[in-house]
C-alpha cells in the first residue's frame, strides 16, 4: 500500500490537467466528478496509506520512496521523494480530508458560477502542491510546493477577476508572501552552501553535528526560514494579506486561508525544529510573535463587521498559538492545533458561507440576525465550530489543543509566565469575539426573510466538520483527564516531546480551571454586549477612546497605513521619478548617437565620383604620409 | 654614358601623377578622366622605370611592362562604361551620373 504513496498527489495534479485543457467542454457533472473525485480518490488512498503505515511492523516508523532525479548538477541532486513519517501523515490526512468536504461543498455551492471548472482545476492544482509540500523529501520540492500553492492562492482569491478590488487583493496577497518566500529562499541557499545537501532529514542530521547551539550560520538559516513561515502564514509582520484574501469564493477561505495553506509555516518550522532549537533566540521570536499576533489579531476580530473578516483574523490569531506552541518547543500540541482548527476553522468558514448565501452576498453582520430558526442545521453547526474555536471545556476539540499550547507555554523551559498570559488573554478575546459573531448573526430579531436552504452536499460537510470539531481532541488529553496522549506519542519519531521544567497535575488542573474559566467568561462578555444589552457596547464604541480605539483595530492596528506609507508610497515615488528608466537613457543614448553618425555620414555618400576620388587621394596622401614621418 | 639623376627622373614622375590627379578631380568628362588616369599610371611606370635604372635591375622595366597590361585591361574596361554611361544618360558629364547617393 506505502508504494502508492505518490499517487496521492499525483491524482490532484491529474484531476487539474483534464479539468485545465478540457474544463471547458465538459458538463457541470462531469466537472464536479473530476474535480471532487480526483480529491476523494487520493483521500481513500491518504487513509489506507496512513492504516498500513500504522499498522506496519517498521521500527524507525519512516518511509520514503523516491521516484526519479530532478536535476543533477555537481553535487546538487535533489530528487522528486516523497518522505512520510507521523508529522507528514497527519499532515496528509487533515489536508486530504479537509479538502475532500470542501471540494464536495464547492460542487454545490458554486454551481451557478460561469467559472466552475476554471474554479475546480485551481482547486485540484493546490490539492497537490499543497500534497507535495507536505510529503516533499528536500527542501526544494518542499519549495516547489510552497509556491504552487501560493500561485493557487493568487488565482483563487481573484477568482472573480472582472472586480479590479479582487485583483488587487490578490497581488497584494502574492507580494506579501513573496517578501517571506524571497527570505526563504536565500535560507535554502544558505543550507546548501553550508550543509551540501538540502535533503531534510540530512540537512537536520548535519546541522546538529557541524553547528554549536547558537552559531551565527545556526540563527541566520532558522531566522530566514521563519521569514518565510512567517509570510506563508499570516504573522507579524506580515500579516496584512489574509484579511485581503477573504475576496475569494467562500469555499478558498476555508481550504486556504484557514485550514490548509496558511498553516504550511507551522509545518515548516515543525519539520526543520532541529534547526530552531539550535538556535533558542530564533525559537523565542518565534513564541514572541505569535503571543504578539494572537493579540493583535484578537483585538482586530472584535471590531470587524464582516463576518468572513472576523474569521481571517481569528485564523491570524490561532496560528498566533500554533507558533507560541512551536516557539516553547511544544512541537506536537502545534501540530495538534493545526489539526483541529483546520477542522473547526474549515467548518465555521463554511457555515459562513451558507449564510452569505443565503443573506445573498450580504457579509455585513449587523445587517444579519436572527438567522437561528432561519437556517436551524446552519446554526447548529456554526456554533459548534465557535464553541470549538473558543475553546468551551471538555465538549470541544479546541479546548484539548488550545489547552496543551497554554500548558505547555506556562511549564516548558522556554516558556515563561508571560507568553502564558498572553495566550490567556487571546482565549478571553477569541470567545468574546467569536459569539459576538454568533450573536449578531443567529440571534436578535430577523431583518431578513430567508428562504435558502442548503443541499444534501453541502449539509453533509457541516455535519461531518462539526463531528470532527467536538470529536478530534480526543486523541490528545491532558493528564488531569486521564493522559491518553495518543497524537503525541504518535508524533514522538517524528518530533520530541515537550522539555517540562515546572508545574505537576495540580498546577495543570488549576490552569485548565482558569482557562475554562476564561472561555466561558468571554461567552458571557459576548452575551451580555451584544444581546441582552447592546447599549452598553454601543455607547461604549460611542465613546471618544472607545471609537478611536474601534477604528485602529478595524484597520489592523494600521498595518496597512503603516506599509503604505513605508514601502508603497517610496516605491511608487521611485517608479515615477524613474519612469523613463535611467539604465535605459544610457542604450537609448547609444542608439541616438549612432543615428546621428549614420545621418553625417551618408551625407558624404553623394553620388559625386569626383568627391569619391578626393576623398581616396586624401585618405592616401595622409596613409603615406603617416608611413613616411612616423 | 652621363645618366640622367634619379631626381629628376623621380620628380617627372610626381609631377606627372600630380598633374593627372588633378585632371582626375576637376575634369567633368569622363573620357578626360580616363585619360588622366592613364597619366598617373604612366607616372608611375616611370617612377619603376627610373628606380631600376637607378640600380641596375631589370625589375623595373617588368614591372612598367605589367602596368601597361593593366593600362590596357582598364582602358577597355573604362570605354565599356563610357560607353553604357553615355547610352543611358545622353550625356559625359561624370556628375550627371550620381544616382547612387546615399
């Protein structure tokens, strides 16, 4: 069964290129058949691979198979191989599955769109660049990966090209990124020149022999590649491309800009962790920046009133905690996070979308309301996606994972009671701002009549998602709830487990209250503000700091402000002031000068024998001339 | 047998080709211009002629005797052209002919 395991990606790439040269032709079944059968074929074979690589008798718990040589120049070889171990795997399963209920979502859901197989072959082409990422053996076709599904990002968020704002939004999210992946690169460059390989596996066997902890060539490659996690996955400083994102069809936010691609920078930093832990002030910016994000971002979700902004910026933020958790060396409650917020994440998304329909492409919330008894299924499983992303105790899958990354950011050696009460008050922000959302759309008195319902298709991914937002964390519990820590036992081969120096089941108990507590707290701050007494949010967004303060965080702290008046504004002076390109005036110049000569010099050409001849004897007094007196 | 000092012969010579250069340049008729540089090739052959008087080779005289083949060949050549010259344009004038300008 492992033998198949390039097929996994293969079968998406394949399902792109008949949809790309074909597509057009082909009915709307046809399509939606390719287009979703092609993600569900490789998801049946995710599942076997994963059931046999389980239950296979291996020791070292690693399989990798290597189809050909990509390029081969002196010492250079990488190769096109696919490397799975339990962090792949895990990676594979949650990106494959996710993507088979969004595909199966998006053949409902887009169906009157003129662009459907344009929208599924871009869909299938990110499937397998973000496979390929995932299962990638080197670090180069792990890049290669990274772009493809950059290049899909672009597409799809200005997928409905004819709104230039769309367009713009999408070169925006491709020049931002490119800023990380520029750093990215030259940290690729870097290993090679310094390690002689770029095989990940190697690289991290290699770096851990021939570096010191803390060695200048140690932080400068873990500094870039965080550069590029950093731009792939919407943290500071570079997070101002995903709010912009949500211009793509609903169904791209959840599989891109929520579930899959943003957090390909998690992954990276979780498959490279040798590097990062060689060098520990990497590793703490790392921690910094997402305790900062996290916030920052919390703060922005409170005061959007579009319902898929406040989903973009709540994404910002949880990825916020995946890097906490990557930066105190909890490698695997990352990776544990990454799995169930795809999950819930992908599901709240996806409800959104239900009701942008059915509100026919109203976003605003508070034009919402009242959509419970409206849209019953809908509503059910949005709030169990917000429960989960709220981290509500014990029901929720958010609450396992959300709950390891603030144990582990208060007990590990690297963590510090700082970053703990940073996440605190992000899960405090996370709840008041997700029922917030629930409130002001499902609650209140209905401003509209709404007569959309959702079809069996799109039903059976909310339904399924929801399962799996309650369900998932029980793979992982703390030991206060029995310790069966089944994912990071999983991960152990993959990723070490967490250096614990303080704390013991009492503490942890005490935290998990506070947590809880916290949670909850922030369900009823949700409650209190914006439905039993909206005059006190109102007056209180009325308010001078209060409105200030309200317009600062709807514009993300300004970032854009910011980066507009730093980079786009000088470089757009730069562009006019350059427009005739001064590197160019000097060929021009060449080219002028040449026809001035030209000009002069048929000028003599003037049919005149006799001039011809004055000009010979000339020219032949003055050769002789020189021969005889010089 | 006195000879003649390679000077003078040598400043016949210059002068000779001096003369047909200028008749080359300020003639307008192209038969006075072949005629002319009959004369410098002329000039020439005497300039051999009197360098291998000078110092007794016979090279001199052989080469006078290739430059008066060549003479011929362009002669008859030049008169070819003279000729065509005149049936197209109807006229000698060298400066008529001048349709090649750039």
């Amino acid at each position: 069964m492992l033998e198949w395991l390039w097929l996994i990606p293969a079968l998406p790439f394949a399902g792109y290129v008949v949809l790309a040269l074909a597509g057009a032709r082909l009915s709307r079944t046809i399509v939606a058949s390719v287009g979703v059968g092609s993600v569900g074929l490789s998801t049946a074979l995710a599942l076997a691979t994963g059931f046999s690589f389980i239950t296979s008798p291996q020791s070292n718990h690693v399989y990798s198979q290597t189809l050909w040589t990509w390029i081969s120049v002196g010492n250079f070889t990488p190769t096109i191989a696919f490397y799975l171990d339990p962090l792949s795997l895990v990676m594979t399963l949650v990106v494959t599955f996710v993507s088979f209920f969004i595909h199966l979502y998006s053949s409902e859901f887009m169906i009157g769109d003129e662009g459907y197989s344009r929208f599924f072959a871009y869909m299938n082409l990110f499937v397998g660049s973000m496979l390929t990422l995932v299962l990638a053996d080197n670090l180069l076709l792990l890049y290669l990966g990274w772009e493809g599904v950059g290049l899909c990002s672009y597409l799809l968020i200005g997928f409905w090209y004819q709104d230039p704002s769309n367009g713009r939004a999408a070169r925006k999210a491709f020049i931002v990124t490119r800023v990380g992946d520029t750093a990215f690169a030259i940290g690729l460059f870097l290993l090679f020149t310094h390690l002689g390989t770029l095989q990940i596996q190697e690289v991290m066997q290699r770096a851990a022999q021939q570096w010191p902890m803390s060695s200048p060539l140690a932080v400068a490659a873990a500094a870039l590649l965080l550069g590029g996690a950093v731009g792939k996955s919407a943290q500071l400083p570079l997070q101002t491309w995903l709010p912009d994102a949500m211009a793509g069809p609903t169904p791209v936010s959840a599989l891109i800009h929520a579930a899959t691609m943003v957090t390909a920078g998690v992954y990276l930093i979780a498959r490279t962790h040798v590097l990062f832990s060689l060098a520990p002030a990497v590793q703490l910016t790392v921690a910094g920046i997402g305790a900062a994000t996290l916030l920052l971002a919390g703060f922005s979700a409170l005061s959007q009133r579009d319902i898929k902004r406040v989903l973009a910026y709540s994404t910002i933020s949880q990825i916020g905690y995946m890097f906490l958790a990557l930066g105190v060396g909890a490698w695997s409650a990352a990776i544990f996070h990454l799995m169930t917020h795809a999950f819930f994440k992908a599901l709240l998304f996806l409800a959104a979308g239900v009701v942008i329909l059915a509100m026919h492409e109203e976003h605003d919330m508070l034009k919402m309301g009242g959509l419970r008894r409206r849209l019953p299924l809908t509503f059910w499983t949005f709030l169990i996606g917000a429960a989960s992303l709220s981290a509500l105790p014990l029901v929720t899958a958010g609450f396992y994972s959300k709950d390891l990354i603030l144990w582990s950011a208060w007990s590990s050696s690297s963590g510090s009671t700082w970053l703990w009460v940073a996440g605190l008050v992000g899960a405090l922000l996370t709840s008041v701002y997700t029922f917030r959302m629930v409130f002001l759309t499902f609650f209140g008195e209905a401003k509209h009549d709404v007569t959309y319902r959702p079809g069996n298709r799109m039903r059976l991914t909310l339904i399924v998602l929801a399962t799996l937002s309650l369900i998932a964390g029980l793979v992982e519990l703390p030991h206060t709830l029995g310790g069966r820590a089944y994912f990071s036992e999983f991960m152990a081969s993959a990723l070490p487990a967490l250096d614990y120096v303080r704390g013991d089941t009492r503490a942890e108990l005490i935290l998990q209250i506070v947590a809880g507590a916290v949670s909850v707290a922030g369900i009823y701050l949700a409650y209190l503000f914006f439905l039993r007494r909206r005059a006190i949010a109102e007056s209180l967004a009325r308010s001078s700091v209060g409105a200030a303060l309200d317009r600062f965080w709807f514009a993300g702290w300004g970032f854009d402000w910011l980066y507009k008046k730093l980079f786009v504004g000088p470089y757009v002076w730069l562009a006019r002031v350059n427009k005739d390109d001064f590197i160019d005036s000097i060929y021009d110049g060449i080219a002028k000068l040449n026809e001035v000569l030209y000009r002069a010099l048929s000028v003599t050409e003037s049919g005149k024998v006799r001039w011809y001849m004055t000009g010979i004897a000339f020219g032949a007094i003055v050769a002789i001339a020189i021969a005889v007196f010089l | 047998m006195p000879a003649v000092p390679m000077e003078h012969g040598l400043f016949l010579a210059a002068l000779l080709f001096a003369l047909g250069l200028i008749g080359v340049l300020v003639r307008r008729n192209v038969i006075f211009i072949l005629m002319s540089i009959e004369i410098m090739l002329n000039a020439a052959g005497l300039a051999f002629v009197v360098a291998g008087s000078r110092w007794a080779q016979v090279d001199g005289q052989v080469m006078f005797v290739f430059i008066l083949a060549v003479a011929a060949a362009e002669v008859s050549v030049g008169l070819a052209l003279v000729l065509q010259l005149y049936r197209h344009l109807q006229t000698l004038d060298i400066d008529a002919a001048s349709k090649m300008r750039g």
